[in-house]
C-alpha cells in the first residue's frame, strides 16, 4: 500500500505563491504518473494537473495553465506543484494523487490518493 503525503498548504494573498510537496511513502516516484486534483467548499474535484513518470510530459488544466508548475525530484522522491499569482478561485483542499498507468490527461484514474492540504487564497 502507497501512503502519499503532502504538505505546503496554507493562507497566502492573492497574488502570491506557494509550493505544495507530495511524497510516496516507500516507493519511488518513477513508478508513478504523479497528479494534482483540488476541492472547493461545495464543488467537484477538479483536476489541476499531471505527469509521466518521468515526468517529461505535463498536462495541466486551463485554468492553471501559466501559473502552476509540476515538478519531480526523484533524489528527494517528491512531487511539487509550484502555485504563482493565486487566485481566491485557486482556494481549496489539494490532493497528490498516483497512477501506475502512465497516461498523461485531466480525466486518469489514480491509484492512491493522499488526504489532501488545504489552500486558502485571500482576495
């Protein structure tokens, strides 16, 4: 069983940045295309963004496009998504999520889920 772990939420000002880190818990990231799903209070999760395993292919939603980055750093074997020029719409829980397949699109199925970090954007 992958446990995933994140970390990085919290409250920042519209306009600002925050880095959110995921980490699989004994296995590595390579083995994994590696995503990135929000919930707003009261909507459907949304899908943010996703990479291969090897993390050469990205993918991200049109409504992050520009301001979000994904990244890997499989000496530290984490996942990070790198958040610039929030918005109070970007406001939500976020949750790392892992797929053995390594498909690359908003709509994949994942494996394992972290519990997810909660983002607060003041307007």
């Amino acid at each position: 069983q992958v446990q995933l772990v994140e970390s990085g939420g919290g409250l920042v000002q519209a306009g600002g940045s925050l880095r959110l880190s995921c980490a699989p818990s004994g296995r590595a990231i390579n083995n994994y295309a590696m995503g990135w799903i929000r919930q707003a209070p009261g909507k459907e999760r949304e899908f943010v963004t996703v990479s291969n395993r090897s993390g050469g292919t990205t993918y991200y939603a049109d409504s992050v496009k520009g301001r979000f980055t994904i990244s890997r750093d499989t000496a530290m074997n984490t996942v990070y998504l790198q958040m610039n020029s929030l918005k109070a719409e970007d406001t939500a829980v976020y949750y790392c999520a892992a797929s053995y397949r390594d498909v690359v699109c908003p709509n994949g199925e994942y494996d394992y889920w972290g519990r997810g970090t909660q983002v607060t954007v003041s307007s």
